[in-house]
C-alpha cells in the first residue's frame, strides 16, 4: 500500500488526517527536542505534524515541582538557528564556573575552561520550550496537544491518539518518537520485531525543586551574599553546588534574579545517611538544611516548604538499542534517558537532532525520499547509539563527582593542573569536562581519549608530587602522550616484528588489589545480563550483521573497561540468545548463573582432576557428582560414568564400549542401529570410532516417533544371517523434533536377546527421570549397557555439563585404559578411587564437576524437580492454547512426554516457515522448524529454560497471532 493510500485510509476507528503533498514526518511528543526536529525537517520540506499529550504550556502558569533548568554548551547550541541561540542569550545566564560552598562554609570557584567564552547557559526548561514552540509554528509545523499516543505501527510509520474528538490516526513517511522517558514509541517499536536492547535502571537518588527568590533590590541574592572584591571569581555567576557525600544541593540563577535550585538525595541510605525516609516533617528539613546548607536558609525562605510541597522525583537512565525500526526513530530522552548531573540531556538530545538531520540530507542526495530515510536510520543509530550509552555512563560518574569530590582541595588542584596541561599542549590534552562540554567530538571518542590521558597523569602522580612537581608532571605527561600510538598488531609496518618503542608489554602478574577490581568489573557486568535476561530487556535473538573482519593478533596491552564494552556491548549481542528465556528453538536451557560460578572456581583454582591422588578432593566431588547422575538414571552399584562436554562425546564413548565387546578384526563391520529421528551426532560418533557410514542403520519410527522395536528386530535377524556383528542398539531418550522417547523397556528385551549392547541417547530428557512423569517415560534405563545424558539440557546448566554413564564400571576401563606411563606414578589401581584419564578419551581435562555439584548441593534435587515438572506443565499449556488457534495444525503427543511442541499452518511449507521467520523478527521468542516425515515442515519450541514461563507462552501466542493476521493482510486482494 502506497503512503496516499494509506493517508486515504481507515483502521481500527482512527480518522487519518487529510492528504498533504509531499514528504511527511508524525513526530510523537512536542518538547524542545520534538520541535528542533520538527523545524529541522520543515527545512527539508517535510510536512510535520508534532502530536502532544499535555495542554500547550504556553499558557500554563505556576507549573513547578520536577523541572530544574537546562544547562546549554556548545554542543547542544551549534544544533541551533543563530537567532534562536541569541534569544536564548536574553533569556538565559552565561555560567563560566562552579561555585563550591564547602561544609564548613568556605567558598571555592572552579572555572570550567580557561577559554573565558566557554561557559554554560542556564535557562529554565519552560523558557527553552516555549521559545521552540513558537519557532516550530513559525517555520510551519503544525502542533496538536492533548493528543496522547496509544499505539504505533513502526514498520508503517503509523501512529493513533486519543483526542477530545476521538481517536486519531496518522500516517507518514518518517515517525519520530520525542516522547520523553516513558515513551510510548519505544515500547511500540519494541514489540515489533526490531530486537531492542533496553536497559533501564534507576539510581538511588530522589530531588526536589526549591526556589531563591531575588534579593531586595531584584539582583541575585548568592552573588550578593558572596561578592569578595579580593576575589574576582566572586562578581561571576556559577553553578552553586553544597557536596555532602550522598547529597547535593545545586542552584542555577535566572535572569529575574531568582535561583533555581534541586536537592538530591537517596530515597533510602544506611546507617546515618540523611535520606528523604529522615524528611518526613519541617523540623527535619530544617534541621538538615541547618546543618548541611546554612548559608541558603536566610536567602530561600520557603525552603522547607518547597522540599515538602512535592514528593521526591525519582532519577532512572535508559539505554536502548537500535534507535529505529522501519521508518520510525527514536530522539532524545526516548532513545536515552540519562541522570542531570552532567547536565548533557539536552544538548545530546540537540545534538541527535542535528546528525540525523545531517544525514537525512546528505541521504537524499543520492535517494528519494523514503530510499534516503532508509539509508539515514541505521546509520544515525550506528554513529548515535555509542554516544549515548557513552554520556549515560559519564552522567552516573558526574553525580559521584558533585557530591563526593568538588569539595575535596586534591580534587580541584588536579582539576587545576589537567587545564595547565592543555594550556600548555592543548593537542595532546583535553580535560573530560571540556570535551564533553565544549567541543562536538563524539562522547564515546571522548571517552576512550580520556581513559588513555588519565591513565598517564595518574601515573605521573603516583611518581611526583602533584604540588610540588607540577612542571615536571606536565613536561612528561606531554612526552609520553606525544608518542606514537601504537596498533594493536603482531608487527610494525616495516614487517620487522621488533617492538615499537615505548611499547609497553606489562607483566602477566596481578596483585591481589588488581584481582579483586578485575572480578568486580566482570562481576557486575555479569549480574547486570542477568537481570538483562530475567527482564526480557534483550531479545531472544539479534538480526544477522555482517561479519566483522578478524582482529590481529594484540602486541600490546588494552584498558578492562573497553576490552568489557566490546565483549558484553559488541560482540554478545549477536546471534542466538540460548540465555533467554523466550529462546524455544534448541533444546539446551538457559544456564545456572551458580553453574558457572562453580566452573570459574575450577578453572580458577586450576587443579588437575585426570588422576585422583592429583587432586583428591576434587576427585571425590566428580565422582559423587557421576553417583548422582547413576542413581538417577536407575543405576546401581558397580555402575560408574565420565563427565564430558557435551552429549556428542559421550555418545562416541558409548559406541567405542560397545565395539570393545567384539572382537577386533570385526568391529568394522558392526552395526548401530537408531531410529530415523535419532540425533545426528550417534553417526558422527560412529564415524569417530572408525565405522563406514553404511554401518549405520536408521530404523523407521511409528507415528508416534518412536522406533518401531518389531523394525529394530528384523533388521539385527537380517544382519546376523549375514555374518554382520549387531554392535549397539541407540535407544533416543528425546528426540529434538517432537520429544518423543523410545519404549527402552522393549529395546532392552530385544538386546538381551541379541546379545548387543543397549545405549539410551538420553541427552535431552535423562534428567526429567527426576519427576514421576519422566519415570514412567524412561522407565528400563536402568537396564541399558550406557545411558547419555546432558546437563545443559535437562539440569538447565551452562554448556559442556554432560556425562556417559556406564551400568558397569569395568566397561569404561576396558574402552580407554592404556598402561601408565612412567612419568606418571601416581596411576591408582584402586577400584574404590578413579583415575579418569583412565576411563574417557582424554589425559588432561579441566575438573569439570563443580558445574553441577554447586548448584545441586545449593538447591536439592528436589529444586530440579519442581522445576522440571514446570515445564513439562507448560508444555502442556502450550499445546493446548496452540490448538484453539485457527489454522494451526500440533502434532500429537504422547504421555508423558517431553517439554516439546510441534506445529505448522495449514497449507503449503511456504507459510510455516514464513510465520516462524515472522514471529523471530519480533526477538520476544525464538523458535525453529523442522521436517518431520508424516507432518512435513513444522515449527519446533523446546520448553527448557529454567525461567521460560507462561508469560514466554503467552508472548509467543500473541506474537503468532500478530504475525498470522499481517500474513492474512498481504495475502489479501
């Protein structure tokens, strides 16, 4: 449908607004933000309609409570018209410095540039605003308040309101969402398929707004009271900041000669840390205000009152990725929310504004116009996304600055010398504050320039003394940043391998100090995936993206912290999210968080396990671990197994034990026998263990999945009467397609009977032996020769927690056993202890049983078991609510069954596969499809993630339902 036709067009009850030639942008929201852009692309002949929840505010009065003024730099007001800029100047009051009133009352002044044009302008937010309406309106934009969006269709750049006439519909070319932190375009775009990452966090302070009113004669009042005239600083205006640790007060003065002022503070401290629980009448607001903020008190008379007037608001950031889907953006607070302390919001805001419009116009050089909204969207989100995350990250960092080290005297002295150092060498230093404020190099760039600068004066300091040795400081701080930077590559240019100079290789040691900062940064960066990952904030799986070149081998050391942004913000999100909860398509779960603790303490304390008087201890635990496993299954005593990394090894384990049972010059010629629906790995392990493809039969299924034993036994006859050795039965204890599990009962009798070995491939659903369903499903396993069994399937550990358990231990030794070297002594002959290098494939191997011994013994197996069942439940719970579906088809289970559902659509494989790729772009859930041989193409989703719940079912039906109604609307006449 073309963009007039939709314009012509009713959906849902929404009256869509009238045709208008052209290009036209719905920008959602009618803030500042939303009206620079809308005067942005009226420049680019757009029409433009700005739809705004709230009443215009131009005529509001009295409005205060939560709007402390905005703080202008170069970087937001190069994104403004000349004449705007210089009615801001009339409305607004230039702040070169911080004015900081210590706690025992002395006075300091921090200039922020020794440049004296550099300042910020502080303006109040209401001004800003209403000065950008009315230039919006000028430059014909047409804006509609007391609209509030309710829904958005990214993909169409389609958007509905609720009015006072009703609902209202709009669609267009480009939809911008300017909605603020709780944007309703956001939320929208995240439910359409575009996999947004959002993170959203708030941080432990609440603020009010207290005013200080002009003084007697309408000047400022702070000026007033500290005008020195030994001290020129004094008759400046500055950004008044009171530190005290967890609080802030911060005050902006006004034209009219008021200030503006905000207290920050927790809404919840330990111990004797003032917090707004502590304020909860005016005797304590002006007790605190007595003690920590004396010098305010006579000059804000209404102080108690202002703090009480109105709750505390709280502060959150907002990280988000992508910035678009379809023809819809996302500017400002709704792509990144950040805290005020560094006062950025805005001029970021101002700043997405002018690049995206950069782009849009350079796009259109080469494009019309919607090809030139396609090609500008991703790449305003590649260059965008970094900054933001970068300026929320420093915003954080700021508030810890104001309230903790403004004060400090070693603070402002360093401050102090980092301006000498660019007065000195302004092309070799930038001081963060002047970067980020006052020149238009992207924050992330800033960053990463600043961790290098920092890296070197903080060692200069360490070796100097920052009073006395300042010009020493500054003379080597300039040398050592003057050095060439050195790639990170193997060789120099000139091919010859030698170091370069000033190279710095760094030792391999790390001190105690350094371990600890280095588990810490991890530490968080892991626990916040994982609430990541519980909240759904990630999808289930990313778009594909290119494939980024290999990198050279590192000759030189890198920073943690931008080695940890490009692990957890580059190289993760990609691909498949087996983590996920809403990730249905494989069988492997989520992974314990404490499974993996367990791993690194191995791998940590890096003991060798292979043989037992290596490692006692550890031994003992792998071994009780491998009991456990057994006495699951149905094994006795004398049964033992070998833990592995994945189910592929262990079924290649179990055919070369049953080989070792015949004898070797007819082992080529013996037979495995699985069903058609075995997994593939049972021929890979063949082939490992030195079989011809041909040697593997795969015997036909019921359709029930199950292999049909009555096949099974005519093709072993067969295979005898012609001299051919039966070599194993691979009985499939959950199949990946459906889950079904083979009646191992009935295999059992036939290998009894035939003398060969019996293997159950129970890597799916061994340890649903837990429940009293998975019992009756695998009931026999305790007669097979093998059994394996995954844990990062059914146990929901990380990957690599697999085991092959043997029903008798002697079968493992016979397999792999090899007569000790004498090297190695220490080889036990002891059948109560276990040299495992003795009874797998491999000699060294890292001490793999903590993954599974840490969380059993911190849960119970019978944690395990309620949470198997679960998902057994609501596999049922799905298929059932699959069934109500028009049009969809689920294949029979059986019961009991595993936690796996098939379905497909009816007709041709086209509109299964179409709906599943469909239902994937969403990222809420994923999901696969598959063959199977009486159904055809069908969708598969494995229920095997310890936090998949019945809000995942209930997302993947909403999201069938949706992907099945827009097949249905393109399809249509």
């Amino acid at each position: 449908m073309s963009r007039g036709d939709r314009e012509q067009t009713e959906t849902d009850g929404a009256t869509l607004m009238p045709n208008t030639p052209g290009l036209r942008a719905t920008v959602v929201g009618a803030g500042p933000v939303a009206c620079l852009t809308a005067i942005g692309l009226r420049g680019q002949e757009f029409e433009v309609d700005l739809y705004e929840r709230g009443p215009d505010p131009r005529g509001a009065t009295g409005l205060r409570g939560h709007s402390f003024n905005l703080t202008l730099t170069k970087r937001g007001l190069d994104s403004l018209d000349p004449a705007v800029v210089e009615a801001l100047y009339a409305h607004g009051v230039p702040l070169p410095q911080r004015v900081i009133h210590g706690q025992d009352g002395s006075i300091s002044y921090q200039q922020y540039s020794l440049d004296p044009s550099h300042h910020l302008l502080s303006i109040p937010r209401a001004l800003l605003h209403r000065i950008l309406i009315d230039e919006a309106e000028r430059a014909g934009a047409r804006i509609h308040f007391q609209h509030d969006c309710i829904a958005v269709d990214p993909i169409e750049a389609t958007a509905s309101f609720v009015a006072d006439e009703g609902v209202v519909g709009s669609a267009a070319d480009l939809l911008v969402g300017c909605d603020g932190a709780n944007s309703t375009v956001r939320h929208e775009i995240s439910r359409h398929g575009s996999r947004m990452t959002m993170r959203q966090e708030y941080v432990q302070d609440g603020f009010v707004e207290i005013v200080v009113p002009a003084a007697a004669d309408g000047g400022h009042a702070l000026m007033q009271a500290l005008h020195d005239p030994a001290e020129p600083a004094s008759r400046k205006h500055g950004l008044h900041v009171w530190p005290r640790g967890e609080s802030v007060l911060i005050a902006q003065p006004n034209v009219d000669g008021t200030y503006t002022a905000g207290l920050w503070m927790p809404l919840t401290a330990d111990g004797d840390t003032p917090d707004w629980r502590t304020l909860r009448g005016r005797a304590a607001v002006e007790a605190m205000f007595t003690e920590h903020f004396a010098d305010l008190v006579p000059m804000a008379p209404d102080y108690a009152d202002d703090v009480l007037r109105f709750p505390p608001a709280p502060l959150k950031t907002i990280r988000c990725d992508p910035y678009h889907h379809g023809r819809t953006v996302l500017m400002g607070d709704s792509a990144h929310t950040l805290v005020p302390f560094f006062g950025q919001g805005i001029n970021c805001s101002f700043e997405d504004v002018r690049t995206f419009l950069t782009l849009l116009a350079a796009k259109r050089c080469d494009a019309d116009g919607p090809g030139a909204i396609a090609a500008a969207l991703p790449e305003y989100t590649r260059l965008r996304k970094p900054a933001g995350h970068a300026i929320s990250d420093m915003s954080l960092a700021m508030a810890r600055e104001l309230k903790q080290q403004a004060g400090d005297p070693n603070f402002h002295h360093r401050s102090n010398l980092e301006k000498s150092l660019q007065a000195a060498h302004p092309d070799l230093y930038v001081p963060l504050y002047h970067a980020v404020a006052f020149t238009e190099t992207p924050y992330h760039e800033v960053v990463a320039r600043h961790r290098r600068q920092r890296a070197v004066l903080d060692e200069l300091c360490r070796r100097y003394d920052p009073y006395a040795d300042k010009d020493q400081i500054i003379a080597e701080c300039a040398t050592l940043l003057a050095l060439p930077r050195v790639d990170d590559a193997c060789d120099r240019a000139d091919g010859s391998g030698e170091e370069a100079p000033g190279a710095d290789i760094g030792s391999l040691d790390m001190d105690p100090a350094d371990q600890r900062r280095l588990l810490d940064a991890v530490s968080d960066r892991l626990t916040g995936l994982q609430e990541e990952l519980a909240a759904r904030n990630v999808p289930a799986s990313y778009p594909p993206q290119p494939v980024v070149a290999a990198s050279p081998l590192p000759r030189h050391g890198t920073e943690l912290e931008p080695l940890l942004d490009e692990l957890f913000d580059s190289a993760m999100p990609q691909g498949m999210m087996h983590a996920h909860p809403g990730f249905l398509a494989h069988v492997p779960s989520g992974g314990l968080f404490q499974a993996a603790v367990g791993e690194f303490v191995a791998r940590a304390s890096n003991r060798f396990a292979g043989a037992w008087a290596a490692a006692p201890g550890l031994a003992r635990i792998e071994t009780d671990v491998i009991d456990w496993f057994c006495s699951i299954m149905g094994y006795g005593p004398g049964s033992f197994g070998y833990l592995t990394t994945g189910g592929s090894i262990a079924n290649f384990m179990a055919v070369r034990c049953a080989l070792e049972r015949i004898p070797e010059h007819a082992r080529h010629r013996a037979r495995i026998y699985v069903s058609d629906q075995g997994h593939f790995s049972v021929a890979k392990a063949a082939r490992l263990a030195g079989l011809p493809a041909d040697r593997v039969v795969a015997v036909r299924t019921g359709l029930d999945y199950r292999m049909d034993v009555d096949a099974l036994r005519e093709a072993i006859a067969a295979d005898l009467r012609d001299g051919v050795p039966p070599g194993c039965i691979v009985a499939t204890g959950g199949t990946t397609n459906t889950g079904a599990v083979d009646d191992v009962e009935a295999l059992a009798v036939v290998a009894e009977e035939t003398g060969t070995w019996l293997h159950v491939d129970a890597c799916f659903g061994g340890f649903f032996r837990l429940t009293s369903r998975g019992r009756r499903l695998l009931a026999g396993s305790g007669r097979a020769d093998s059994i394996a069994v995954d844990g990062h399937k059914s146990l929901f550990l990380p990957h690599g927690s697999s085991a092959l358990l043997v029903r008798e231990k002697a079968t493992l030794r016979e397999a792999f056993a090899i007569p000790g070297a004498a090297y190695i002594p220490e080889l036990s002959t002891d059948e109560t202890t276990a040299d495992f290098m003795n009874y797998g494939p491999e000699v060294t191997r890292e001490f793999r049983g903590l993954t599974a011994w840490l969380p059993m013994r911190l849960h119970g197996a019978g944690a395990f078991e309620r949470a198997l069942d679960q998902k057994l439940d609501l596999a049922d719970r799905l298929a059932k609510r699959l069934a109500d579906l028009p049009g969809i088809d689920v294949v029979q289970r059986g019961a009991p069954h595993l936690p796996t559902v098939a379905f497909r659509v009816d007709g041709p494989p086209a509109g299964t596969i179409a709906l599943c790729e469909r239902v994937c772009e969403r990222g809420n859930v994923y999901v696969a499809t598959s063959v199977l041989p009486h159904e055809g193409t069908v969708i598969r989703a494995c229920l095997t993630h310890h936090l998949t719940d019945e809000m995942v079912v209930d997302q993947l039906i909403e999201d069938l339902q949706g992907a099945r109604s827009r097949q249905k609307r393109e399809v249509a006449p």
